[in-house]
C-alpha cells in the first residue's frame, strides 16, 4: 500500500461483479491497472474507460491490490494456477467476492507472501452503472485475517457498503442465506408472473412491482433487518 493509502488495482474477472468493483474503487481514488478480458467488451469499456485489458498473470503481477471475481467453481483453480507460474507477489493484497469462501481459498497466494481479503457485497449486481446506486445502501461480508481485518472493511466502505464481519467458519451458512434469498425470489416472481400473464394481465412485471417491493420492505422489518443492523457486528459459526 503507498503512504497515501491509494493503490494500483487490477480486476480478475470482466463479468457482472468486477469492473462495477474497479469503478467504485477508481471512484474512491484507487488507480484501476488492468482487466481481464471478457464476452462484453463494450460494456467493460463504458464502466472502466481506458483501462487496458491484460492476461490474468499480468494483472496479478502489476497490481497492489488484486480483484477476483469469477464464477465459484473457477476460483480454486484460477488461485492456484497463478501461483505456479509466480503472479503472486509479497505483501500484495487479494480480494475475492464469493460469498461461499472466505481466506482459507486464498492459501496459494498467501502462501507466496499475498494478504487475503474476503469481501461479498451483497446485492445483485447488473453489470451497470446502476449498480453504484445499489452499492451505496448495501452492506458486505468481510472475511479477513484479525491484522488485516481493518483493512478489508475500509475496501468495503470505499465500494460504498456497510461491512459486516462474517467468521471464516460461518462462510457457508452466510452463502446459503444469499442463495436462498436470490433463488427464492426469482423463483417467486416468475411464477406470479406467469400466473398474471394466463390471467390476462398485461405487463405483470410492472404491476407487480410495487406489491413485491413493500412486501419484502415489510418482512425486512419484521425480522429486524432494516437500519438498526449493526455493522461492526461479527456473524459466527
């Protein structure tokens, strides 16, 4: 880290998640180094203008600070993978997203001298520049080393969110808890969809809009999930 605290950072995956993640950072005063390649050039470029596009060994070796947010089931490979071909670098930080693994995925890097970080923003992410809007009330599980801790929390208010300490052990139980709500949901909203459309309502989307967003602020509430959440807080397992 330099003495201003500002870092070079470089994005490891080109999807939804990782340049969303670049730009807030960038926005905090970051300086975003490179992005791996993606299947939405474009919309990469609209989010994270200029920023060149590079390998992921190269993106590792140039960064302060590594960004890795790729599918869950390529992580462990990926993790590994740079570390034989020595991307990893001492005293680098390296930030994932996946809300199922905490620092214990990271032992190849560390294991080179990295710092592991582990931090989920908890929202559902577009892609788009609509998603800083999202960030902004959001909170996100951080996971992280007891002398470091400090450091991946400030990450995740530079992004914008409250962070939440989620225990190493209780990692499983919080991804269980993202997946059930995101599934469920969609699954929710599809049906009554359907069910409006055979009914012959037009537009069932947009009319249930409303009726879906004041129920789920009103089950928020009832199981004291809204504002009085205590960040500083720590999940267990």
């Amino acid at each position: 880290m330099t003495r201003d605290g500002r870092l070079g950072v470089g994005i490891i995956g080109a999807g939804r998640v990782g340049p969303v993640l670049g730009a807030a950072l960038g926005g905090a005063g970051h300086a975003v180094v490179g992005i791996t390649a993606g299947s939405d050039p474009e919309r990469v470029q609209a989010i994270l203008p200029g920023v060149p596009v590079l390998d992921a060994t190269e993106v590792a070796r140039r960064s302060e600070l590594v960004i890795i947010a790729v599918p869950h089931d390529q992580l462990e490979g990926l993790l590994a993978g740079l570390a034989d071909v020595g991307a990893w670098q001492p005293g680098q930080l390296v930030l994932h997203t996946d809300p199922a693994w905490g620092t214990g995925v990271l032992a190849p890097a560390v294991a080179k001298g990295a710092i592991p970080l582990a931090v989920h923003p908890a929202i559902e992410f577009s892609g788009t520049s609509m998603d800083f809007r999202a960030l902004s009330s959001a909170y996100a599980a951080v996971t992280a080393p007891g002398p470091v801790l400090p450091i991946a929390q400030a990450l995740a208010v530079e992004l914008g969110c409250e962070p939440v300490v989620v225990d190493e052990a209780a990692r499983p139980s919080y991804a269980e808890a993202i997946a059930t709500a995101s599934e469920f949901s969609r699954s929710i909203v599809r049906q009554s969809t359907a069910l409006l459309a055979q009914a012959g309502v037009p537009h069932p989307g947009a009319y249930l809009s409303t009726l879906v967003h004041t129920t789920i602020d009103h089950a928020l509430s009832e199981a004291g999930s809204g504002p009085g959440v205590d960040p500083t807080a720590t999940i267990q397992g």
